[in-house]
C-alpha cells in the first residue's frame, strides 16, 4: 500500500518547489499565482537503512523500497470553497490522498510575492482550513436531504450517517475542523467514503530559510505555527524547500556529505515521510530471499494474513502460517542460519500481529 498526500498552500509557499526537489518531476514553479493549475503527482522510494542493510546481507537479484505519493496541489486562495482561482477543482483532487502536507512559508523574502502581501502563517492556515471546512459543509448539506428520505423509509444505515454528518454540520457551521469531531467508530466507518477534507490527517510544513534551518533556531514564523499546530494535536515538520532542491540533484553519498556540511543530520524529506507514518499508524515489514529483499508497507494492528494479503489475495486465502524474525535478531545473528540455530526464528498463526520491522516468509495454500 502505498500512502498517498497531497500538497496544499496558499500560492507561492513553496509547494511545488518542494515537490520538484523530492520528486525531481519538474513541476512548474513560477512566481505568480495559479501557476500549477492540473495536480502534478510524483511517486518516491521510502529511504530506509534497514532496507539497505537486508540487500547487503542477502545479495539478491533485485531489491524493492516501498513507495510514497505526492500530489501537489494547485494553490488555493480566499473564496476557493466557492470556485475562486479555481478553487472547486483544485480542492477535488485532495479528496482521495490519506494525508495532508499543509505548506507554510516561514521566511521573508521581498523577491517573492505574497498573495495577501504580507507574511503571516497562522492567518495562511486558517485561510486554507476555511476553505476545506466550507467545501465540507456544501457536501454535507446535499447529503442530509437524501439521508433524511431514506431514514422515512426505516433505513438504519442511513439513521447513523445522518447522525455523523448532524454533528459535522454544526462543527463546519462553526468553523471547526471535522478531524476534532468526537464521532463513533461506527459514525467514522460509515462518512469514510465521503473524503472530507477536514476529517484527513494533517502536517504542517514549515518552509524555511537556508539560514533559519542551518542555524537549528525556529524563527518567530515557526513558533507561531508551532503553536498553532499543538492546539490541534498536528505535527510540524520544518523544511528549507531551497536546500531540498539542492541535495535532490545530488548522488547518495554526495547528499550526505552536503547535510553533514550544513549541520543537518537528515533531509526535509525523510522527516516528512517518517511524521506522516506515524500521523497515519503505518508500518513496514519485509520479504527477504536471493531473488529479491522488498519492503511493504502495512497498517499497525494488522495480522498476519492480512499482512500476507498485501503481496497478494491468494496468500491470505490460503494463509497457514507466517515465519517471522526481528530485523535486530537477524543482524545480530548475521545470518538466517544462524538465527535459527539460536532459536529466533518463529512460526506464527492467524493471530499474530505484525511488527515494524519484521522478515516474514509467508506459507500458504490455494
């Protein structure tokens, strides 16, 4: 499975300037607004040591990162719920990512213009939140009216999502965000296939100066999204959209010599696809052979054959047992011989539930 975010931000924040450095895609940046008008979609390797660590170990043919997928999103303005700039089209393409990565600027720079003229990133955000609240409130209220038939009908189903959407409503009526909805699990279950807006997952991305990042201090702009973010319980990444564009036209070994010579221990993009892992629970476990060592990305709570499932159906159909290892036992050990010799390795049912880090041969039969 892989995850999915789509990019938003008001115009000129450094959205797409962020996406062609972590995707190398060449999306238009320009320094007007609406320049990015169709979404640009770019697919990534998910960076992991352990990954590289399994490759070296077993040697395989081939070796398969999981993968991660950015949309990035035309710039949206004020009155974008309601079609300006586009609005209407640019928000339909948020509807199916599982995430959002909300760009912030957090610098100042006079060479690049502001669409309200003025840098203020908490009064960006909650433009942008408006926004997707009022494009989630016009859904809800041309759904109610149907659901409001069916429930005449004695039609349960549609009982409970009338429910969901009554408490939506009111918290869109007052410019609340439909993720702090306190709703059922079985409310949560049944609006799943109306993609709110505001009811997906958020990150905040600080973009900031080459300086600002290299010094390692937040600058006033970062603390108010800072802050801003911690009321809502979301997460903030800071990023220099600048230098992510420089180290993406660098080598692997030349990327790492240019973070060490700045300071910085990790890219903008490994922070961000690790804090959007955990905003959405997710894991990764790995298949490892002579032919191929690959990663797979799974839901935390998922068990075995449902983790089986993933590479294919039939595994979860036909599911017997899983042979499970710890990525730690198996390098400790060094070797799979030898971490069966030392008793690491573990035949598991049905019931159990995969780790972060597991090498799983998978038995089944169909």
């Amino acid at each position: 499975m892989a995850l999915t975010t789509g990019i938003v931000g008001l115009p000129n924040v450094g959205k797409s300037t962020l996406f062609n450095a972590i995707t190398q895609a060449g999306a238009e940046s320009a320094n007007y607004p609406f320049s990015t008008i169709d979404p640009n979609v770019g697919i990534v390797n998910v960076p992991d040591e352990r990954l590289d660590a399994l490759t070296d170990m077993y040697h395989p043919k081939g070796t398969i990162p999981t993968t991660f997928e950015f949309t990035d999103i035309a710039g949206l303005v004020k009155g974008a719920s309601q079609g300006e700039g586009l609005g209407n089209q640019f928000l339909a393409n948020i509807r199916q990512v599982d995430a959002i990565s909300h760009v912030v600027r957090c610098f100042e720079d006079e060479d690049i213009t502001h669409v309200s003229g003025v840098v203020d990133p908490v009064d960006d955000i909650e433009t942008i939140n408006l926004e997707l609240i009022l494009a989630d409130l016009e859904s809800v209220n041309k759904r109610l009216p149907r659901l409001e038939k069916l429930i005449k009908q004695k039609d349960k189903d549609a009982l409970l999502e009338h429910s969901a959407l009554v408490k939506l409503k009111e918290a869109f009526e007052n410019e609340q965000l439909g993720r702090n909805v306190a709703l059922t699990e079985d409310e949560s279950h049944v609006i799943r296939g109306h993609h709110f807006l505001t009811c997906k997952p958020v990150l905040y991305v600080a973009n900031v100066s080459e300086d600002d990042l290299v010094s390692g201090e937040d600058n006033d702009l970062v603390k108010q999204v800072k802050e801003f973010a911690s009321k809502e319980g979301s997460e903030v990444v800071v990023i220099s959209a600048k230098i992510e564009s420089e180290i993406s036209e660098l080598e692997s070994q030349e990327k790492q010599n240019f973070l060490e010579d700045l300071g910085i221990i990790r890219s903008g993009l490994d922070q961000l696809i690790e804090k959007s892992y955990k905003l959405l629970g997710l894991a990764t476990y790995f298949t490892a052979g002579e032919t191929e060592v690959r990663a797979w990305t799974f839901k935390k709570g998922t068990k075995a054959p449902q983790a089986a499932g993933i590479i294919h159906t039939d595994f979860e159909r036909g599911f017997i047992r899983a042979e499970v290892i710890s990525f730690e036992d198996l390098m400790e050990a060094g070797s799979l011989g030898k971490a069966k010799e030392k008793g690491r390795l573990r035949l598991e049912g049905k019931g159990y539930v995969v780790q972060d880090g597991d090498i799983i041969h998978f038995r089944f039969n169909v």
